[in-house]
C-alpha cells in the first residue's frame, strides 16, 4: 500500500513553487534594472586599434570593426574659442558629432559650463550650410524635435539640467558624416586678489543620487522634509533621459544629469584659444592644469594649448595678474537695448586696516570622504583639513564631520583647539578613506541648527567635489538650519560641481574656493583663512539717482577681503537727465562707514550686458520659485521666467534651442539607433565608473536572487529526497505483497 501524502509533503511542494516564483521575479527584475542602467557608453577618440583594450573598459561600450581597424560609432571633438572683454568672457564652443559607424544615429551629450553661464544662441552646421535655432519653451522645443526626428530631418536640441548642466541631442546623422553644434554663450570673469581666473569645465564627476526612502519609516522631521519636497521639487522633463541613473523621488531629472563616464585618458578631445582684450598691462598669465602657449600684441593677448587638444578629463583654469600700478577700483560697462540701458558695474572696496582685537572662533570641519572622492581628491581633501587644523589658536574650539553613506564626528561637540586635540584631529584627518555614496544631508544638518556661542564666531568650512543630484533639497537645509553661522566651501577635484559649490557658499554668506592640485593646497587655504579672518564689509547699500531702476542681487551679500562688488543695472533710457548723475556705494567695514560715488551715464559700451542683466533676473526669479510652497506663486515664477528669457534668447530650464533641417535626409525604412556620448572620468579619481548603484536597487535585487537561487537549490534537493523516499516506501510495499 501507498503511503498517503502528509500535510508536511504538500507544504514542502508549495514551499519549493513559490520559491520558484519568486527566484524567476528576482532574477527578471535584476536583468531589466541592469539592463536599463549599464551605461553602452564609447570614449571619443577617432582612433582606430587593432583589438579591444578591455582592461582598459569598465563599462559598456559598443566598438565597430572595420578594414582600418576597431572604433567606437559616434565621437565627438569640442572646440573653444574665447574672447575675453574685461569682466566678460565670450565663448563660442563648437560640438562635432562625427558618425563613424554604418547607422543612422542620434546623439545626445551631456556636458557642463561654467556655473550660470548666459546660452543666447545656437546653429547646427551641416557641410557648409548651417541653420539657426529657434529659442521655444522647453517642452514645444521637445515636441519640435522629436517630430523632425521621426520625419527623418536632420535636428538638433540644447537643454539647460543645472545651470552648469546641459543637454545637446542631434538627430538624424548619416553613416561616415558630421554635424556640428555652435553654442555661443557668455561668463563672467571673477576677480579675486587682483588675479582674474577663466574656468572652462570640461568633464563631470558623476553625480551621487540619494537613496530612495520609504515615508512608513520616516519620523516626524523626515515627514516634514518629504512634505517640502512634494510642494517644491518638480520634475524638470518628463521624458526619460539616458544617464547611468533612473529618476527618483528626491531628484526627478537623474537620468538627465548622469551621463556615461569612460576611464580618464579614453575622454574625447578638446582644442581651446582664449584671446584677453582686457586693456590693462599684465603683470602675469598661467594656467593651473595646462600647458599653454602665450603671444602679446599691445594689450592684446593669444593663450592657446601647447599641445593641439587635451583629453577633457580635467577643467581649464587661465589666471591673469592685474600689474598693481593698474589694478582698477571701479569699472562700469553700459548698453541700450529695447528701450532700456544696462550697467554692470565692479567696484573694490578697499582693504580694511589690521586690527589687534582677535575674535575667538567656532570652526566646524566637513569633509567628503564618499567614493567620488578617491584617488587624488581626498589626498587634496585630507592635506586641506590638516593645514586648516594647524592653523587654529588655541582660544578658538572646533570639531570635524566627515562623510560618505553615513557621517561621524571627530567630538560629541566642539573642543578647544589646545595641542591634544589638534594632535586627535590630524592623527584622525590621516586615517580617513574615500568610499561609499555622497549623503550630505545628515552631515549639514549636524554641522548647523546651532546658534553661535557667545564670544565665538560660528564658520563651516566644506571641504568636498559637490557631486550630488539633490542640490536643491541641500539648499533648503542650509537656508533653513544655518542661522547666524557662516558657510564655506571649498571645491576638490578635477572637476568640481561649481552650481552646489557657489550656491551654497552664497546662501551661507560665506565664500568659495577651489583646489585642483596637491600642490595648491597650502597656498589655497591660506587665502582662504586669512579672506574670513579679515573684517568684512557689510550692510551694503546703494543709492541710485533715480527710482526707476532694478539692481541685481537685489539684495547685496557682505564681501570678505578681496572680493570686488559686481552689480547689474537696468533702467529705462532718458530716465537719468543729468549726464553727471552718479550712484553711491554704502557700507561699512571694521565699523567704520565707506563711500564711494560712480557716474552712471559716463560709461563704455559693450556688448552682453543686457543679456548678462536677463541672466541674473532669470537667475533671481529661480530662487524666488525654490522658496515658494504656493502653486499658483510658483507657476506665476515659471512664466515670468519663460517670458524673459525668450524675449532674450536665453537658454533656461523651462527654454531650449531646437534647430531643424527643412527636408528630411533618412528614409523611414532607416533605422535611427541612439547613441550617448559619454564624459572622462575626473583625472586622478579612482571612483568605479558607475552602473546605477546609487539609485536603484539593482544590487539588493540580485543578491537576493542568489540567496533564493541557494533556497531554491536546497528545496529542490528535499524534494527529491522527499521522491526517494516515497519510491522506496513503495517498492518495500510490493515487496512485502509478493511475500
């Protein structure tokens, strides 16, 4: 007789089905979020190999081979050309997408600027023939571009992500053929100790995407945090873009702001020629990273790069020296433009006499010790932190916050900066390492939310590279936590993210330095400690001689020593009568109130400045939108800067330029195939390229499909056992019946 089944048999079955049910979601799930995230990503470089370095390849890439020899399909090859006018630098930058493969492809780049650059025109070049772009607002632009495209037209479409962030995508190019894209924008030259500096980024360090959070969890501050986020944080686009990231609650654009990234020296090429009309006699003209060539003609000056192209793994960075003789107090550019006139203005306070009275000092050290931090960024970060350390009186107190997925702290709470705990914080500066994601959420908060101590000056000091996609849930933190402390940062790395860097130092009422070489540290850090111990000038005012007139920033910022005032001005031509009208500049430093008086209608003309004037108001309304919680306010926000920058042909997050070819060059029959064009690591970083890490649950997803696929493995061997047994059960029953 048969034995019958027990109960324990028929749980074990259905045990061992829905294993293997949930081991088949695992494992499809893990495949399609991998598959949807690997980066295909090519390096640029039009050379040809006879086989694939794949030591060299630490992410997906697609290689055609050919009679020359193998070779990524689309490359591309950037130029810029840059003429320097005193405080304003025009920058044209031509994007060549060159199809080397044997598809009709579209590319699409994502690639940076320098912080809050002003993008007024674009033209796409086919052979010699080229068409300019229409400015539109964004989502008609899209809609523009995707039609051309499916039409089979040749198009092209430039986006802004962050205001140092952008989008360029070209439609249509034919196999063994080129498009150029010309985007011309202008940037100003900040001045600084009489050293002005011209920074063009050429690469990105890949953006840290914050962990997802299940509001189940969250405590009543979280839940308070998650509310804000839901009234403020709107998606930029509601297409998906083709970064290494998917998009997220907290940052609804990262597919758009984390494009493919290659190992450093496989970084497309770029060719720079920076020509200085400055009309001041230099006293000196190096760049930090780069070797350069340097010819002067009168007061004109030619940089170029010594060698034709650089690999774009790394910013440019051209300095000139004001001869000190010549060193200007004020300056004051003007244009008329559509009935108005507009005035930028500079002026230097002047420096404020030593005092002997010293004032104790609160310093709180941040330092980021995340995974995009590794290589020569943290050894820069580490040698920062230790001179900052040095450098303290034994009156002042201090603490240090590091940080990666988790923070610590060096102290509970600050300590007085006597020789044993200067001697705990080097020995514990030393020892820090570089891993893990970029979560600076938790460090700021435990580094602000505290009111100065009485008798102490409360400063920040943030030492990190600023590669995250949540700037703007960073910014409300410290507009919201800093009260009356002072926030610094200083940028580390080759390609420091500027938008986090500058916003944040200007929300903090601080200042903002970058370092990009070992070698700089001592001397960066130095001017960094002695600009915030020197008395600033502050409460800052200006009287204009008419009240028909708006100045940006509307509200002025203290300045630390060196730095120089720099106002736009826009006021409605004729209004100001008196040729020998003048504004005053008010404030005071060290106690002690400061004037100065500037002509207004006597000023040279130059080109940009109205269009510099629409940046910054576009610039202003976008942080009147982020402080905003009322919808109606908020969409009031977005038209106003829609309007403005269209009027201006400006480029902004709610506008795009979009170019399209009238008659269409692919046949419908043709298959498009898209292709991302990927950025160069950061030179010196040892961060792994990233595969969707750090935003999705790719890896907990297959790790868990392993363990299921061991559960699944062992139920599988009860269940034969289980057959085993039963079969020999059975034969000893037949057994016994023949007997």
């Amino acid at each position: 007789m048969t034995p019958k089944p027990s109960f324990k048999f028929y749980l074990t079955s259905s045990a061992l089905w829905f294993t293997y049910l949930v081991v088949g979601f695992m494992l499809v799930s893990s495949f399609i979020v991998y598959a949807n995230t690997t980066p295909n990503s090519s390096p640029s470089s039009t050379q040809y190999s006879e086989k694939i370095d794949y030591n060299a390849v630490e992410s997906g890439s697609l290689f055609l081979k050919s009679e020359q020899g193998i070779a990524h399909s689309l490359v591309t090859e950037s130029d810029y050309n840059v003429d320097v006018n005193a405080m304003m630098a025009r920058v044209v930058l031509t994007q060549s997408f060159i199809n080397t493969s044997t598809d009709w492809v579209e590319g699409i780049y994502v690639f940076p600027l320098t912080e809050g650059a002003a993008v007024d025109d674009m033209e796409m070049w086919i052979g010699e023939r080229f068409i300019k772009a229409e400015i539109q607002e964004r989502k008609q632009a899209k809609k523009t571009y995707e039609k051309a495209k499916k039409a089979g037209k040749k198009a092209s479409l430039v986006e802004q992500e962050r205001p140092n962030m952008f989008t360029t995508s070209v439609a249509n190019i034919p196999p063994g053929e080129e498009i150029k894209i010309k985007i011309s924008y202008l940037q100003q030259v900040p001045l600084l100790a009489n050293t002005f500096s011209l920074r063009l980024p050429l690469t990105i360090t890949p953006r840290y995407i914050p962990q997802e959070f299940s509001e189940a969890k969250l405590n009543y501050e979280h839940e308070q945090t998650a509310k804000q986020l839901k009234q403020q944080t709107k998606p930029i686009d509601i297409n998906q873009g083709v970064g290494w990231s998917v998009n997220t609650f907290t940052v609804p654009d990262a597919s758009r702001i984390t494009p493919f990234q290659v190992p450093e020296h496989l970084g497309q090429q770029a060719s720079i020629t920076v020509n200085l009309n400055i009309g001041l006699p230099l006293a000196g003209v190096n760049s930090d990273y780069h070797q350069i060539n340097h010819s002067a003609s009168n007061q004109t000056h030619k940089i170029s790069l010594t060698n034709t192209s650089v690999t774009m793994n790394r910013d440019f960075v051209l300095n000139w020296t004001i001869k000190e003789s010549a060193r200007p107090q004020a300056a004051y550019f003007k244009e008329s433009k559509q009935g108005y006139d507009y005035g930028l203005f500079m002026i230097t306070p002047p420096t404020a006499p030593q005092t002997s009275i010293t004032i104790a000092k609160e310093m709180i050290y941040i330092i980021d010790t995340s995974g995009s931090m590794g290589g020569v960024a943290i050894e820069q970060a580490k040698q920062a932190l230790d001179f900052a350390v040095k450098q303290l009186s034994p009156m002042d107190k201090f603490n240090i916050i590091e940080f990666n997925s988790t923070f610590t702290t060096l102290f509970n709470h600050s300590k007085l900066a006597n020789s044993d705990a200067v001697n705990a914080g080097v020995h514990w500066v030393n020892n820090l390492k570089a891993n893990g994601g970029t979560e600076m959420v938790a460090a700021l908060k435990a580094a602000t939310g505290e009111q100065s101590e009485s008798g102490y000056i409360r400063q920040i000091v943030f030492i990190t590279d600023g590669s995250v996609g949540n700037e703007a849930q960073l910014f409300r933190i410290i507009k919201t936590n800093l009260y009356d402390s002072r926030l610094h940062t200083v940028g580390i790395g080759s390609a420091p993210n500027s938008h986090f860097m500058e916003r944040a130092a200007e929300l903090g009422r601080g200042s903002f330095s970058y370092i990009g070489n070992v070698g700089e540290v001592q001397q960066k850090m130095s001017e960094l400690f002695n600009r915030i111990a020197q008395p600033m000038l502050t409460d800052i005012n200006i009287s204009w001689p008419s009240e028909q007139v708006e100045l940006l920033p509307s509200k002025i910022p203290d300045l630390y020593a060196t730095e120089p005032l720099i106002i736009s001005a826009r006021w409605p031509s004729g209004s100001l009568l008196n040729n020998t009208a003048e504004m005053t500049v008010s404030g005071e430093i060290n106690q002690q109130l400061w004037l100065q008086d500037m002509p207004v209608n006597n000023a040279m003309q130059q080109s940009g400045i109205a269009t510099w004037w629409a940046r910054q108001k576009i610039k202003h309304l976008t942080y009147e939108l982020y402080d905003s919680n009322d919808k109606v306010e908020q969409q009031e926000y977005i038209n106003k800067i829609t309007n403005i920058a269209i009027k201006n042909r400006l480029l902004s997050k709610y506008t795009s330029f979009v170019a399209v070819e009238k008659t269409p060059s692919r046949k419908l029959a043709d298959i498009l195939k898209k292709r991302p064009v990927p950025n160069a690591m950061p030179k010196g970083s040892t961060q792994k390229i990233p595969l969707a890490q750090t935003a999705t649950n790719a890896n907990a997803l297959f790790k868990v499909g392993l363990l299921m696929i061991l559960i699944t493995a062992l139920c599988m061997l009860a269940a034969r056992t289980k057959r085993q047994y039963h079969q020999l059960a059975l034969e000893n029953n037949k057994q016994k019946i023949k007997e």
